[in-house]
C-alpha cells in the first residue's frame, strides 16, 4: 500500500469519524429538546390572578411563551343570592361557563395586563377551583 492509499484511507475515516460525531451531537441535542419539552408540560403550573385595566379579574394558569396565555380560566360574577334577596354574591366561574364561545384558553394583552399575582394554595379562590375540577 502506498502512502497515498493510506492518505486516502485516513482523510476517509477522519471524514466518516466527524460525520458520525455531527450526528450524535444533533441527537444529543434533540433528545434534550423533547425532554425539556414534556417536563415543561407535565410540570404542573401555579394558578394566578389577572388584574386587567378594564378592571377585570381572571384567574387561571398564565403562560408567557409564544404569547401571555391563561389557561382554564375563571372569573368572578355577581349573582343575587336566594337567601338574602337585593345583596348580591361572588361567584367563581370557569369562563367557558360564561363566555358564549367556550374558551380554554385565554390570550391576554400584555398592555392591557396590570398585575398578575400567584393565588395562595390556602385561599378561597383556590378552594373553589379545586371543589370545581374534582366535580367534573
């Protein structure tokens, strides 16, 4: 064999040798991408509160990624109580209850959006949306 056959033999296996190197990188890296993906989506999200500047609340699982998202939202209604007619009394509703077109998602402005707080795990608001999911 000659040295340029071997030359030629070498240059090859360097060439076969980055190839197959590319390809476990590229591998390596989708791998993690999808993992990261369905950690990201099995990871339970915290609920918050929505404060708009029209003075609307909602309440649900904000998202900031592709846009400021609430998902499962709620929102808190008047409604008279039969007890005590003339005082009326909040609700927690999911808006898909009150909305006529049924979302189950909510995209927000981020202009329009004055706070966004975490609802606390204890709280009422979180008791009633808890009371709701293990009805349905």
């Amino acid at each position: 064999m000659t040295y340029i056959q071997r030359a030629n033999m070498v240059e090859k296996k360097n060439k076969t040798l980055k190839y197959l190197i590319r390809v476990a990188v590229v591998l390596v890296i989708v791998t993690l991408l999808l993992a990261g993906l369905y950690i990201w989506q099995i990871t339970p999200r915290p609920y918050s509160a929505v404060v708009l500047a029209t003075g609307d609340v909602y309440f649900g699982q904000v998202s900031y990624f592709p846009k400021m998202t609430l998902l499962d939202p709620y929102t808190i209604q008047a409604v008279e109580d039969p007890e005590t007619p003339g005082q009326p009394s909040l609700q927690l509703l999911p808006l898909s209850e009150v909305s006529i077109w049924m979302p189950k998602k909510l995209v927000l402005n981020r202009d329009q959006v004055v706070s966004v707080s975490r609802v606390g795990e204890d709280s009422q608001v979180m008791q009633l949306i808890r009371s709701r999911s293990a009805a349905q």
